[in-house]
C-alpha cells in the first residue's frame, strides 16, 4: 500500500500533466447553473427542459473502469451521481483535448470537479448526469479518508474538523444545529425588544465572573490587558445607566483554566440585562428561553444526558442551596467552620482548589448538584459566592440569584444586580482580599464601575449562559460543540 508521501507525489505528477496541457488545476471561476441541491430536488421538472446544466463539487467516490465511468460529487448541500462515457467524445471545458482520457490520467477523489452534461436515469433506476465536458477546478494533493470508515481517532478529528465535517453528516448537523441554536436566542430577545451591543473584549480589569483570565499586553497604551471572561456584564450594566431598558450580547469569553467535559478555555455565551425587572421576572423569562431553545433547534423537550433525564416541559421546582447542601452533606455552608468544610471534603473524597471560604462552599455545592437531573433553579446563594447580587431582605447573607441546573451542572446564571455603590465596593474589597493572598479566581475591583453606580443604575437584572447549554441538550462533551477547538501542537 503507498505512504501518503508517495500518493501524494503520485498527484503532484498530475498537476504536472494538467499544465503541460495548458490547464491550470486551480481556476477562480465557475460555470455554475444549479446547485445539487437543486437537482436533487427538482430533477424531472429540469430534465423535461433537455438542457445541458452545469453542477460542481468534491469528487467523493469513483468507480467504473474502461469505458464508463461513475462518481459522486458533493458541493455541500446535497450528492449527485455523474456518469462519463469515453464514446461520447466529452471535451475539457475551453480546452482542446479529449476529456475523457484527462479525466482518467488526472481526477481522483477529493478533486473539486465542474461538469456538463444533460439529466438521465440509468438502467438501475438511478437520477443522474451524463457529462459532455468537465473542468478541474481544484486538484487535491492528499486522498480523503475512505468514507465507511472515516476519522476515529478523536485528535485527528479535531485537527481536520473540514474532513470530520465532510465525512460525518452527524457532525456537520450538529454543527447546524448549533447555529440555529444562536439564532433562536437572538431571535428570542430580538422579539421582546432588547437591544444587540457589543462590549470590549479586551479589559484592564476583569470582571463579570470568578474565573483566571488570560493576560497579554497592548503595545501602544505600554499597558497590561485581559481577555474577558463574561460578555461584558460590568459594561452592560453600564447601558442600563445610560438609560437603555434591555441589552444583550452574544460573544466569546476567554478563561485560562482546566478542561473537562464541560470546560474549555475559549467559548461562546450569551448575557442579557433587563432594567426594572428583578430575579424572579429573569426566571420567568429563561424559562421560555429554554423551552423555545429545546422545541425549536431539537424538536423536543425531553432529553437524556450524562447519566440524567429530564423534561424542560415540567415545572422547574426551586431549590435552596443552603438546604440542599446541609440535606447531602451535613454542611451549613453559613455557620460551619473552614475546618469542618475541608474535613467532609476529605471524608467525601472531593479535590478543591484553595482553601477560602468561598471556593470551600463551592466545592460542597458542586459535590452536592451531581445528583440534581433537572431542570430546577437553585436560588438563595450566600453573598460569599455572590459578590454581583443583591441581598434577599429578610435573610442578608443570602441573594437573589439563580441558577438553572440540569443534568447535575449549572447551565445559567442570573440574578437581581447589586446598584448600592457602597456595598459593591465592600464586596470588590473582600474579592481583592482573594485574590491578594493567591485565589486566581477572584474578582478584579473595577473602580470606574463603581463610580458608574454612584451616578445611579436603576435596578435590573441580569443573566448568562453558554455553548455548555447547547453540549447538555446535544449530549455532547463541550469540546465536541465546537468546530474547531484549541489544540496543542504536534510534537
């Protein structure tokens, strides 16, 4: 069997050929008349007009010897079978030589192909075109994967996402899938009249989230910046000041840490703020959101993912999240010690990442919503974990957050945004205290946002979610969603 290095001088000859015969293998234009598509689609109102048609794509497959010959092409929105007869003297599109016989000395799969000929049906009752002339539009120098068997090794899979794409129909749905998912969001608030922004996504101080953000440097300002890590939460709300009711944006955040079924460090979320409403009219909101999301891109509303069913049809139940983690844990995540945390950490067998409070509280809970299918809303997060929400009146170590939990993991984030300036700088200075002594995951004081708040922001709120959501209705790791996600070298 020959090495890829050698097929691939074997097609270099045949780029050789090509010019010898004044043929260039990689022309700019086409003669396009119809797409498959189309001709799939349409094939006996086309045929009946017994006119020639021009079609182009990717030669799939060839087989055939002699003087007949068959292929498929594929121009990415349907597959059609061509048919070449030596006898019917085929020509090579403004070209005097005889197409056939150029075909057979230099066309191979994955040669991007332009032909002409009229619509027939074979013997075995197959649609199909008989071609009169033909034209090499790009000559491919390495063989596509055959199609039975495809890519299977995963890192190969992500490197050529083009070939993954074109040899799987599965996976270039999804990725379908995936775009009508974004453009159902965007619809959704489009509709209810909220306002699409954009907001940097290069900051001097990052906010927005807890997470480690990737740093890097701007030459001309001689200034130290991050990649955000939430899509401008600190600046949206900035345009609830500026007097505008209802904005969102969707847009890639960045956040330098690990990865997992659910982690990447470089994604796409969606985060909306509504002025004059409060958590509970997010809830509601979201709520919809999903529900049209699930009807809309998957036809469904019942899913079963990572070991969880769940039905976003049903009422989403509240849970409290100090209950919850006292009921699985025996914790009180607002009385009990930092000792008694990390000793049933240690007793439950659960790695955590500092030893603060905060990253102590949420490492019970995130033991305790593994055992959460969903969908529900937790709701009522101590103002440790909270450091952007307003207080519940009558229980002030708590907020007015939510979560949506499905399949044991959180899939948005939302609550009634903190507007007291006062209370917002406590909390900025408790998270500098984090991150003063080693919690990367702290949050950043951006002290022009609190001055923002002390020219008053009505009250509002907010909330957030991202391409995780799409992988848990899809039933797929994170990594899988994306189309090209990051990869290491190749060493």
């Amino acid at each position: 069997m020959a090495s890829p290095e050698e097929l691939r001088e074997v097609r270099l000859q045949k780029v050789d050929l090509l010019r010898q015969n004044n043929i260039d293998p990689y022309p700019a234009d086409t003669n396009k008349t119809h797409s498959i598509s189309q001709i799939v689609t349409e094939f006996e109102s086309i045929s009946n007009q017994n006119q020639n048609v021009t079609i182009v794509g990717r030669i799939m497959s060839m087989r055939g010897q002699g003087a007949i010959l068959f292929a498929d092409l594929y121009d990415g929105t349907g597959r059609f079978q061509i048919v070449l007869k030596k006898d019917d003297a085929i020509s090579y599109t403004g070209h005097d030589v005889d197409g056939f016989e150029i075909f057979t000395e230099t066309a191979d799969t994955g040669d991007f192909i332009e032909v002409t000929g009229n619509l027939f049906v074979t013997k075995s009752g197959q649609n199909s075109l008989e071609v009169k002339g033909w034209r090499m539009l790009t000559k491919s120098l390495l063989p596509i994967p055959d199609e039975f068997y495809g890519l299977k090794d995963q890192d190969e899979r992500y490197r050529k996402r083009y070939l993954d794409i074109l040899l799987d129909e599965e996976v270039k749905d999804l990725f379908v899938k995936k775009s009508k998912f974004w453009d159902v969001t965007r619809s959704f608030f489009k509709e209810r009249e909220f306002l699409e922004v954009e907001t940097p996504t290069l900051e001097v101080t990052t906010g927005g989230a807890e997470a480690n953000p990737f740093k890097t440097y701007h030459n001309d300002f001689d200034l130290n910046v991050y990649l955000r890590i939430s899509v401008g939460e600190l600046w949206q709300k900035r345009l609830m000041a500026a007097g505008l009711e209802k904005v969102f944006e969707i847009g890639r955040i960045y956040r330098n840490e690990g990865s997992s079924p659910e982690h990447v460090q470089e994604f796409t979320n969606l985060e909306f703020y509504w002025a004059y409403a409060d958590y509970r009219d997010c809830m509601q909101l979201t709520q919809e959101l999903y529900r049209k999301i699930a009807t809309e891109v998957f036809g469904k509303t019942e899913f079963t993912t990572r070991g969880h069913t769940f039905d976003l049809a049903v009422e989403w139940p509240e849970i409290d999240y100090v209950s919850e983690v006292k009921n699985q844990t025996g914790i009180d995540p607002l009385l009990d010690s930092e000792e008694s945390m990390k000793a049933k950490l240690d007793e439950l067998g659960v790695k955590y990442e500092g030893e603060n409070r905060e990253r102590l509280v949420d490492s019970l809970w995130k033991y305790c919503r593994k055992n959460i299918s969903g969908p529900a809303f937790l709701v009522n997060h101590p103002e440790l974990v909270s450091p952007l929400s307003k207080q519940l009146p009558d229980r002030p170590h708590q907020t007015q957050r939510f979560q949506i939990i499905l399949a044991g993991s959180e899939v948005g984030n939302g609550f009634s945004e903190l507007n007291d300036p006062v209370k917002q700088s406590e909390r900025f200075d408790i998270q500098e205290g984090l991150l003063a002594s080693g919690d990367a995951e702290a949050m950043m004081k951006d002290e022009e946002f609190i001055e923002m708040l002390e020219y008053g922001m009505p009250p509002a709120c907010g909330f957030g979610f991202g391409e995780r959501l799409f992988s848990f209705l899809a039933d797929k790791p994170i990594r899988e969603v994306q189309i090209f996600p990051l990869m290491k070298p190749r060493e």
